[in-house]
C-alpha cells in the first residue's frame, strides 16, 4: 500500500511493484567450476539474461559454446532462493581473454576502449537503415512491449527492431543492462545471430555499456528515448556504430553513423 494526497489528507491505495532480486551466476567448463558476478534483476527470463551477458562480457562468442544454463538445485539453495542462483555450463574453456577484462572491472575512459579492442569486436555491417520517420515510431513500438512498465513504472526495457520496423522481442528489467542482455540473450538462443540488420532501442541513456553489450552482438544502430555519454560517443564512432538519442515525435539527436539515418 502507499498513500498519496487527496482532499487535504493522505489518502491510502494499493500499488504494483517490480522484482528486485539477486542473480548469482555460475560457470561449469571442462577446466573447473567458478562463481562468476551477482546482479541484481527482475526475475523472469534469466537464461537469456546468463546468455547474453556471457556473450557481452567476452566469455562466449556463440550458443553452440553453451551446453546448458539452468538453475541450482543444491542443498545449500533451498526453496525460492534456488531460483535465485543459475549454473551455464560450457563445452569447452571459458575465452580466457573475456575473463581478464571482466576481473579487472570497468576502469573507465580510454583504458576501457583499450580493452575491447584487445579482446576485439565484431565487424559491424552496413545495415540497418531507417528513415527519420520509422525511428520516431521505435520507442512508442518499444513501450506498447512493456507491460511491467505498464503496472509499475518501475522497469527499463529494451526492445530488437529489424530493418521493416518489426518488433522481434521485447524485455524489461530493473537494471537497463540486464534489459539488454536479455533481448540478446534471446536472439542467442532462438537463432537470431548475428543481429547485422537489427536495430537495438532501449528506455534509458547509452552508456559505454550498452554500445559495448550491442557491438558483442553485431548491432550497428542503438535507438534511445534519452541520450548518450561521452565514452558511448567515442567507441560507437570507432567501431562504426549508429547511436540515436532523444527520439521524441519527429526530433532527434544522432551522435554517429549517420549514413544509416534517411531523410523523411
């Protein structure tokens, strides 16, 4: 319950709020066992979500390296929190390289950028292409996907568009990284990759990450409701990816790539 004002009093009504629960990952491969990172995230789809977070962080470069990811059901995680811990278990070794760059956390600044590119990138492709107009329309088509939004207001979301304006799968998350992963995830799983001719649209700011998570996957345009920071900036126009910001009605802001962005 929460109360807000109404006829000079505080007036008490029920309210909806979103899951926020930990997620602690794990990982099984030929070479041993290790716990890797603990997020917190709203539960639903956690196997895309170990997916496509795996695929960002270097680890994995596609499905067939993942043998299964499911949840533990140890003696030691009883109950719900057993939902609360999930085991990807690999084929072969973890990528060594992937592993580094994510012990050694997000230093920031060039010295991050330096680090991708030690790891390396996907080449990006030449596509997609939309018009001003089919851009204005992402975060509306984004929006309409997102029912816990819709309830509680609470939630970031992330959608994949293809090159027709087509929503392939939308999905929401306390955490904005993990909206991502998700939808990545998904594509991962389900056969989608590479995402070449996708567009990527998210309901919060583009950050480092987001560009970094969406370069993983191939993704050469990322769409945005608000705006993009100065190192998303700077690794985008290296790589060659579009970033679109402050989509509202006919207006834009685009930070780079902008041969993919047509007039009307």
């Amino acid at each position: 319950m929460v109360f807000e004002p109404g006829d000079g009093a505080l007036v008490r009504r029920a309210d909806r709020l979103a899951v926020e629960d930990p997620l602690e990952i794990r990982l099984e491969s030929p070479t041993g066992a290790s716990t890797l990172t603990e997020t917190m995230r709203t539960p639903g789809n956690d196997t895309e979500l170990v997916a496509g977070w795996l695929l960002a962080e270097g680890i994995i470069e596609r499905a067939e390296d993942i043998s299964q990811i499911s949840y533990c059901v140890d003696a030691a995680n009883g109950g719900d929190q057993r939902f609360n811990v999930v085991t990807a278990n690999l084929r072969g070794p973890a990528d060594e390289r992937g592993r580094e760059r994510m012990s050694e956390g997000r230093v920031g600044g060039t010295a991050s950028i330096e680090a991708l590119r030690a790891i390396g990138l996907p080449a990006l492709s030449d596509g997609p292409r939309f018009a001003v107009s089919a851009l204005s329309q992402l975060p509306e088509l984004l929006q309409a996907g997102q029912r816990t939004f819709q309830v509680t207001g609470t939630v970031h979301g992330a959608a994949l568009v293809d090159a027709t304006g087509t929503v392939l799968i939308v999905r929401e998350d306390v955490d904005r990284h993990n909206a991502v992963d998700k939808v990545v995830g998904w594509a991962l799983l389900n056969g989608h990759m590479p995402l070449s001719d996708t567009a990527l649209v998210v309901s919060g700011r583009i950050s480092f990450e987001i560009v970094q998570k969406a370069a993983q996957a191939g993704i050469a345009m990322v769409v945005a409701v608000s705006g993009a920071t100065s190192l998303a900036v700077a690794l985008a126009e290296e790589i060659g990816m579009t970033l679109v910001g402050f989509v509202r009605g006919t207006s834009c802001a685009i930070y780079s790539g902008s041969a993919r962005v047509l007039p009307g």
